[in-house]
C-alpha cells in the first residue's frame, strides 16, 4: 500500500485503497440485499395473514439461530481466512434469497395452502440467521486487513456510512418494487444483488489470519472475547445503548400495519416512509466524511439516541403521512450518527486477534436485537395495538439514555481523539 501523507484530515483518506472501495460496494450489496428481503418477506408474511403477530414471528426465527451461533461464529472467524469464509456467507445466503423468489411464484406455488408457504418462509428466514451469525463478524474482521490501522477512524465512518445507506435503501426499494413489480421479482432483485457482492468479493485478495492461539480451545476462546467485551466499559456501553434503541424503538418493523390499515398509503406509500430514513442515513453520510464524530463522542451518540426515540414516539402518534415521513427521516438522521460512533469505537477500542469475537457480540447486541426488536414489536402491537406499541418503545429507548447519562459519566465524557492521534502516528 502506498502510504498516504496529508497535514489536514482527509475525509476521503481510506477511499484512497482500492480494496476498501471494493469493500465498500461489497458490503453496500449485501445490506442493501439483506434488509430489502427482509421488508419484501414482511410484506408478504403480512398480506398471507393479517396478523401482526406474525411479522414478530419472522424477527423471531432469525434470532434464534444468530444468537444461539454467534459467539462460536466469532471463534470460527478469528481461526479462520476472511475471504474465504465469507464467500461460504453470501452463497449460503444466495441460496436461501432463491428459495424465498421461488416461494413468492405463484407458478410454483400455485397448488400450495398459505400455511405450508408460511412455514417455508420462516424455516428459510431460520437458516438465514445462522448465515448471519458468521456473515457480521467475518465482515468486521475483514474491514481491518485491507486497511492501515492509522486509516481506522475514516474507514469505519465510510464503512458505517454505507451500511446505513444500505440498510435503509433496501427497505425503501422494496417498498416501491413492491407496488412496481411485485414480491415476486422484488426477490429476484435480492438475489442480483447477492451475486453482485460475490462478484465484489473476488476483487479482494486473501488475507492472513492474525491470530497469536491458533488451535485455542472454542471454551477459552469465548471467554476471552466475552471478558474483554464485559470488561471494557466503552465497548459495552456503546454496545448496550443501540441495543435498547433498535429493540424498543423497532417501529419500522410495523411499518406494514401503519401503511395498510393507519395511514391507509399502500405500497407506494409504504415505499416513501421507508425511503425516509435512508435520506436521513445519506445526510450523516455525507456530513459524518468532513465533520469527524470522534470528538466529544460521548455526548454525541447519546443525544442521537435520544433524538432517535423521540422521532419514534412522533411516528407513533402522527396520523398524518408526511408528518411520519419526517419522524423516520429525523429517525434515519440519529441513528446513521448513533452507528458511525459506534462503529469507530468497535474499530479503534478492538485488538486484530479478537475482532471476530467481538463482531459477534455486536451481532447478538445490535445486529440481532433488529429482529428481537421485530418480535417485540409484533407481540407488544398484537397485545396493546401499533400505536401503543411504538410509543412504549420510544419512550423506553428515552429513559435508557437519560439513565446512562446520569450513572455513567465515563461513556459521558468519552472522547476518541486520542485514541485516533495514537493510530495516526502508527505505519
């Protein structure tokens, strides 16, 4: 690599590796083709039943395996070449987007009951969340060995960045491709872009594992991870935080129920409220490259948090469609700052050695608390109704960052630029 030398912050500094941009598209396809599958499933899962006690049931079934796998994944990922495992991840995951295109043909299934196509789609979304399990941490660990170390706090940014745009673009197109080409085709989209990041991938040379206990028992290994995870009160803290606000404030899993039977918007509605916060997410994008997150951090993921469930208590008790298009806008905004905070922290706070154990924690914290959040919003909406639902999980993502901000004044004042400084003076 050819090293870079610039007296100014350079917001572009890690897209000055070609590997990392090819890393960037890689991950773009794979979020953006993970989290649109997941909305085109809901909206499908949605339509077979009426019952929103079933979209928590799809968030259910790929929890399930994702946590219960995680943390032998994150062992299985710092033992192992990156690459390799993860071209095993996106074919698994191919497989399975293939499956589900075949299950929204009605040519194929045509002569099936709505039960068995159900069932089908959850056992599908089962085997999904094991791929998960290893996909998270083999990504995290791969982002560290295409890059300097000096190069750290920029490249999560981007890497952040991207993520975000995918995980909220996804969502959006598969609102309109919904209403434009139908469930069916929305899959075949999927699965393009699945085999897009595979393509993606190839660019990307093997890497070597940097493991000083190769061979190390999977009991020691997982206890080295979860003890420094516990131990490190920044990393858990940052940890613990989002994981609050994406499982209480998971009201985008209702958005199925707000846009058929609350705002009565439709599909193409539906498209424009998911598209709200990936607006938001590209905003941060943009702003988070010049004006660096580091500084104060503390403070800063905490506000945006708190700014986070305060849109979704707003999205709750909008009856107007566009007054809830800005809440998940205001929502998008907040939580792209709350993930590129936490993201440079996991990156700047993470030894080489462990960071597919640690990617798989954050999996199990963050990662999975999506469809735990997913399920709890199903069961809380079936039990006291949407509204009532998102409002509560709102309001409890509040009171979990005033709670914080109160008892914990370390992650308060935490701010990163040492720890930048330090990895500037590295290579």
């Amino acid at each position: 690599m050819e090293e870079i030398k610039s007296n100014k912050p350079d917001p572009y500094q890690a897209l000055r590796y070609r590997e990392f941009n090819v890393f960037l598209l890689l991950r773009f396809a794979m979020v953006f083709a993970w989290s649109m599958q997941f909305i085109v499933i809901e909206w499908e899962v949605y339509s077979l039943t009426k019952n929103p006690l079933s979209l928590g049931i799809i968030g259910l079934m790929e929890i399930i395996p994702a946590v219960s796998m995680s943390l032998f994944a994150g062992h299985i990922v710092d033992q192992r070449e990156k690459k390799g495992l993860l071209v095993k991840c996106i074919l698994g995951f191919s497989v399975i987007s293939f499956g589900l295109f075949l299950l929204t043909w009605p040519k194929v299934v045509g002569g099936l009951s709505k039960d068995y196509i159900l069932y089908s789609i959850y056992a599908l979304v089962f085997f999904g969340g094991i791929v998960r399990s290893f996909m998270g941490p083999t990504i995290f660990s791969l982002l560290s060995l295409i890059i300097p170390k000096k190069v750290y706090p920029n490249a999560a940014t981007w890497s952040s960045s991207v993520w975000q745009i995918g995980a909220v673009m996804g969502p959006a197109l598969a609102g309109f491709s919904i209403n434009w080409i139908g469930v069916h085709w929305s899959m075949c989209l999927v699965f393009g872009f699945s085999i897009l990041s595979l393509i993606a991938l190839s660019q990307i040379s093997q890497k070597p594992i940097i493991n000083p206990k190769m061979g190390e028992s999977i009991k020691d290994s997982l206890m080295e991870g979860l003890t420094f995870v516990f131990k490190n009160k920044i990393v858990l803290g940052a940890l613990s935080l989002d994981m609050i606000a994406v499982l209480f404030g998971g009201a985008v899993a209702l958005l199925p129920v707000f846009a058929q039977d609350i705002l009565k918007v439709g599909s193409e509605g539906f498209g424009i409220l998911r598209a709200a916060p990936a607006v938001g997410a590209f905003i941060t994008m943009l702003v988070s490259a010049y004006v660096p997150l580091y500084e104060n951090a503390g403070k800063k993921l905490l506000i945006a948090i708190f700014v986070f469930g305060l849109s979704i208590i707003l999205f709750g008790l909008s009856t107007y469609f566009w007054l809830s298009v800005f809440a998940l806008f205001l929502s998008g905004l907040a939580d792209g700052i709350s993930v590129v905070i936490r993201q440079t922290i996991l990156q700047l706070k993470t030894p080489d050695h462990m960071r597919g154990r640690v990617g798989a924690v954050n999996s199990i914290f963050v990662g999975s608390s999506n469809e735990l959040g997913a399920f709890e919003s199903g069961a809380t909406a079936k039990l006291m109704g949407a509204v009532t639902s998102v409002v509560f999980g709102g309001s409890v993502t509040l009171l979990t960052v005033i709670f914080t901000a109160l008892k914990s004044p370390t992650f308060r004042n935490l701010d990163l630029k040492r720890d930048m400084d330090e990895h500037h003076k590295l290579e």
